[in-house]
C-alpha cells in the first residue's frame, strides 16, 4: 500500500511538470490598454515622421477583403520562386514550382514546420501562395465566383498569404490543419477565416489558408479571439495598446493618416509601420524589458 502511494505521489508531480512545462511554452499575452498619460509619456519619448499617403495601402497588417483590394504599393516588394530558394523549403513540400512568397513570410514559415515537425506533425505542402493581378484575373475567369475572387481582391496577391495542404488527407481532418489551428500564432500566423468568424469575414472556414500578420499581432489575436477585421477595429478603438509575450514589450498605435500627416516614431530602438489599407497606420515598436 505504502508503495502504491509513493507511485501515485510520482505520478502527481510528472502531471505538475508537464502543465507547467506547457504553461512556460504557451504564455499567454498580457494585452494592458493605455490611457492617455501613458499615450503622452510615449509621445513624449518619441520623433515625429512623415507619412505617405502610399504607407497607407502597405505592411503586414493591411486588411483585405471584398470592400478594400489590394493597391500595387501592396504587394511584398521581396516576392520569390521558393522552388528555386532550398533553403526555404525544408521540411515541406511544393504542389508545383512556380509557388510564391514574401522571401520574408518563407522563412517564418520554414521556422513554424520546423517546430511542427518536433510535435511529429511532417505531412505539410504549400498548395498556392502569391498570386500576380494577372493570375488572379485568369484564375477568376476559370473558376468563376464561386471558387476564386477578382483580382486585388485576394489576399494571395500580396505574398503574404498561403494555402497549406496535407499530402496525408484532407486539412479538415489532417493532423497538419488541427496543428495549424492551435500553433500558427505562435510564429506570426492566423488562419484568416476561422470556422466561428464567417459572418465577420464574408468567408467560409478554410482551415489551409493562412496569412501572415507577425509578432506580438498573432498573439493578441489569438488571446481575444480576433478575426483580422475585429483586431483593426478594436486598435482604431484603443489607439494605443501595450503588449508583453515571450519577455518582449511591445507598444502598438494607430494613427487615422485621414486626418494627421505625421507619426510619432522611436527615437531609438526598432519598430515597424503598417497601414490597414483603410484609413490609418499601424506603429509596432519594440521595447526591452
């Protein structure tokens, strides 16, 4: 008896371990949402730029959907063939070879099936990735409306965006789409038109399209349940948020370009610009803890 306790005594502290273990790789995000002291300290701390009419309409965060196309300034200015770049497709594999991405958004990419593959999920395959206007508009001609949207209104027009396949079965069902699901976020991915947000997206649940958006901005989606629509609304809302994921602060403003010309930036240290593709931009920077 006194044996039989001892082994369930083990047994507690493995279970202890591994939530532990769990909790210590899935940090939630600590979303804190500023006041206007806060929002005046920053700008304080901060230089002024100016800001193109052009930013508007490109960077990682920018919407699209039926009401806003993508504009030429859009597109991902480092568009590659991955079938020509090795490096960028290890571990998975292409349905053809003329797949193409944002080199940047590969290589995210690359990192996230690498850490698929340590969970033993290795069946990945990109079925469709950056698609030119030209493309697009045959493509639409083809398939018609039920089954492919006019061009500039596609998010694979822009190179951040990619269908990811399972050459085991079907990603309704494929251990791949239930990793993807619960992980992309954890590299800068969402999946764009998630099964509980049709009516906010005017698309149904396509559990292969993914779309790239970055750190800490996949994070916080994931937290609030935020499709891409409601995640740009509620920074429109907040004007300036904080957040803290894996050690890392981040500070995140919008900025309505309608009615200023002008953004406070970082006098030192990174951060990056996106506009929604609407009517404003988005300034993500980076502080150290």
């Amino acid at each position: 008896m006194k044996k039989w306790g001892i082994l369930i005594f083990v047994l507690v502290l493995i279970c202890i371990a591994v939530v532990n273990k769990e909790d210590f790789f899935q940090k939630d995000v600590d979303i804190i949402e500023n006041d206007q002291n806060e929002i005046d300290k920053k700008t304080a701390e901060s230089q002024k730029i100016e800001v193109t009419e052009e930013q508007l309409f490109k960077g990682d965060l920018i919407l699209v959907n039926n009401h806003y196309p993508v504009k030429r300034e859009g597109v991902k200015s480092d568009i590659v063939n991955v079938f020509r770049h090795k490096d960028l497709t290890k571990g998975y594999g292409l349905a053809d070879n003329n797949i193409k991405l944002s080199e940047e958004v590969a290589h995210e990419f690359s990192k996230m099936i690498n850490a698929a593959k340590q969970d033993g999920v290795d069946h990945f395959i990109i079925n469709s990735g950056f698609r030119g206007f030209d493309e697009q508009s045959s493509l639409f001609l083809e398939m018609g409306e039920d089954y492919a949207l006019p061009a500039g209104y596609s998010e694979h027009n822009l190179g951040l965006s990619l269908d990811v396949g399972s050459t085991e079965d079907d990603m309704y069902e494929a251990p791949e789409g239930e990793w993807i699901e619960k992980n992309a976020w954890k590299y800068g991915f969402i999946l764009r038109y998630p099964k509980d947000k049709t009516e906010v997206t005017g698309i149904q649940y396509e559990p292969w399209h993914i779309r790239y958006v970055g750190l800490p901005h996949s994070a916080i989606m994931e937290e609030k349940n935020f499709a891409l629509e409601e995640y740009l609304n509620y920074l429109k809302k907040e004007k300036s948020i904080s957040a803290e994921y894996e050690d890392r602060m981040y500070t995140i403003t919008y900025y309505p370009v309608t009615e200023i010309r002008t953004i406070d930036v970082p006098k030192n240290g990174d951060y990056k610009i996106s506009g929604n593709n609407m009517d404003g931009v988005i300034v993500t920077k980076l502080d150290n803890l």
